[in-house]
C-alpha cells in the first residue's frame, strides 16, 4: 500500500479583542484552502479565550468595555509603544505567560505558525525556541501599528500599507522580511461589484435613493446612534441602512426612533459585501477591515470615529489617499454627505480612489507567502 504522505500544519494564533483578528485569520484560510485545496491542514487558537489563565481568558469580552474610554485607550497604546518598550513588556509578562505560551506550542504542533495578533508575536516565539517551525506575522492594523507587532525572529512580516512596512524598519525589522499585501478580507468582499440595481433589488432594496451605508463595526461601536439621527433628520432625499453589529442595545434603541428617511437596521449580518456594493456611501468607523473592504467595493467612506492610537493613521491613510473624509461631528458628516448628494461628481472622484487604492488579492498573497514557506 502507498504511503499516505502528511500534509503540513498550520497554526492560526488570534483573539477576537477588536481589529477583526479572527475575520483576517478565516480570510488567509479561505485563500489558503483556494490556492491548495487539500494540501495542508490547519488549527484556529484563541491565546486568551482558549488558554490565557483567570481572568485574562474573558480580554475578548471586555474589549467592548474597554474602548468606551477611548481617550484612555490611545493614552496607553502611545505609552506602551516603542520597541525598548515592546520588549520591557514582554519580558515583564513572560514569567506569567511563559506556561500558557509553552502549552500552545505543546498543544498544537505545526509545521508553520501565523500570528494575526501582536500579544501572539514575541511570546510564542520565545516560546518555541530555536528548533522551531517558521513563524509569519499578518499585522491587522493598517498604518498605526504597535511596536508588539514587531520582532525580528519573524521569519516573514506581512503588512498592510506601506506606512506600516517603514514603521517595521524603523522599529529594527530587516527590510527584506517585511512585505506589502495590504489587508486581508474575505473572498466574499472581492468578488465584482456588478449591477448595483439587481444587488439592491435582491435585498428588498427597490426604486431607493441615494442610499448612506452606516456602520460601527462588529460591535457597533462609536457615536453610531447620535450620528445615524443627525444624517436622518439632515432633509437629505436618502435612504439609510444601519449596520449595528453585536449591539443589540443599540439595535433596539433605533428601531424605536421614528424615522424621517427611509431606513433599514440590521443587527450582526453576513450581507455587508451586498450591503456595500448596494450603497453610495458609507459612514463608518475607522476600522481597518471595514476601510478595506469599502475600498474593494468602490465605496467612498465618510469616517465619523475612530479609536485613538491604533485607528489614527487608518484616518490619515484614507483621507492622503482620497478614499474618504474624515468628519468627527454629527454636524461634519451631514456637510460632507450633502455635498457628495448634490454634487455626485465630487463623489465619483472618492470613487474612483477607492478603486486606486483598494487591494483585493491581499489574501491570496497572503496565502501564497505561506504556500512559499511551507513548500506547497
């Protein structure tokens, strides 16, 4: 009988603490199954939920607390940030962390580890010691990138943007590990947009106006609600969809308003790629999956909050890159929404950046990286 040849390993490490960790994680293993379908096999692990001791497991269920001070939030991502500061932390927490690092690696044996979480970098690696599997670092932030992110016993960094690449070189990566791919989002995101008027038609969206995509990410996070009634109440001829995520407070909350537009609240949905390339514009977050995926769908983004520190340079990189406007205030994001309403070539010119800017194999060129180092 044939020897039955073993196919290699992978080890996903992520946490669902913001960033959409785990949205990137399945969308390198969509890719991946993709470009070598049945070629290698591979694991998912949660390092706080799945393995981080009391009460670091439930981080994933106090990070929605924990961004409502989000002054305190960037005042702590500016303070810890630094590589000799990266560094003090990760040797500060290795005497906590050491045995939840070690069962991971004892738990899960692989072939190659990707880490898509910057607590999952230099604390594994020192784990896995020098006879260890390759190691590649996907950074889920897009411009803003925390020095944790960094270490040089990656053996590959993917990133995002370039600003993100110069941040790695500046914080002593070798240049020659570090590589552009841009952001990974699902294959569902990159798909043509096609007519516009059958994906609204087939969303119950029919003869709508111009219609504004609100979105707060997966949490619907930011002043979602309060920006949502000054768009609605702007006497803009619109139609409104209100995407509130996992909030379902929130979602409550605005299907007892009464309101002036045509609207439509969806909680926690898998039809945001239909729901961008349905729209004309979308409000949103500074969420860098969220930017990404508008961008793939041609859709100029109005950025009406963001989390400081991580989410700073998301706002920079959309704004230098002529994708979106960044409007902070009720008041902002109406001026900006009647101008792109009554002057639609304005628009177009949001539009036609997006679609400049937007990197749709980012994925796939993620997967190939891996395909690489794997030898598949």
């Amino acid at each position: 009988m044939p020897t039955e040849v073993k196919k290699p390993r992978i080890l996903f490490l992520f946490s669902d603490t913001g960033g959409g960790h785990r949205a990137a994680a399945e969308a390198i293993i969509e890719a991946l199954e993709a470009q070598y379908p049945d070629q290698f096999t591979w694991e998912k692990v949660d390092i706080f939920k799945d393995y981080a001791p009391r009460p670091l497991n439930r981080m994933p269920d106090w990070y929605p607390y924990m961004v409502l001070a989000p002054d305190l939030w960037g005042a702590s991502f500016k303070v810890t940030d630094g590589r000799v500061r990266a560094r003090a932390i990760t040797s500060t927490m290795w005497p906590v962390a050491a045995r939840t690092a070690r069962s991971i690696i004892r738990n899960h044996p692989c072939d190659l580890v990707v880490s898509v979480h910057p607590l999952a970098v230099s604390l594994i690696l020192k784990a896995l010691g020098k006879n260890r599997p390759p190691f590649i670092t996907v950074v889920t932030d897009m411009v803003t990138t925390h020095a944790l992110w960094y270490d040089q016993r990656s053996d590959v960094i993917l990133v995002p943007t370039e600003a993100a690449r110069n941040k790695a070189i500046q914080y002593g990566m070798d240049p020659e590990t570090v590589k552009v791919v841009g952001q990974p989002i699902a294959q569902k995101y990159c798909t043509p947009i096609g007519d516009k008027n059958a994906i609204r038609e087939k969303l119950g969206w029919q003869k709508e106006p111009f219609t504004v995509l609100m979105v707060g990410g997966g949490d619907g996070m930011g002043p979602l609600g309060q920006t949502a009634r000054a768009v609605a109440d702007s006497g803009l001829d619109i139609s409104l969809k209100i995407v509130t995520g996992r909030n379902e407070r929130l979602k409550k909350s605005l299907e007892k308003n009464i309101w002036k537009v045509p609207t439509t609240i969806y909680g926690f949905t898998k039809d945001m790629p239909d729901l961008m390339r349905a729209s004309d514009v979308l409000i949103t977050k500074a969420g860098p999956g969220t930017i990404a995926e508008a961008m793939t769908a041609s859709l100029p983004i109005i950025l009406y909050a963001k989390l400081p520190g991580q989410e700073d340079g998301n706002v920079t990189f959309t704004v230098e890159e002529g994708a979106g406007v960044w409007a902070p205030t009720p008041n902002k994001t109406v001026q900006t929404l009647m101008e792109w309403v009554n002057h639609p070539e304005i628009r177009e010119k949001f539009v036609e950046a997006c679609k400049r800017v937007a990197k749709p194999n980012s994925s796939r060129d993620i997967a190939l990286e891996i395909g690489n180092k794997l030898g598949i």
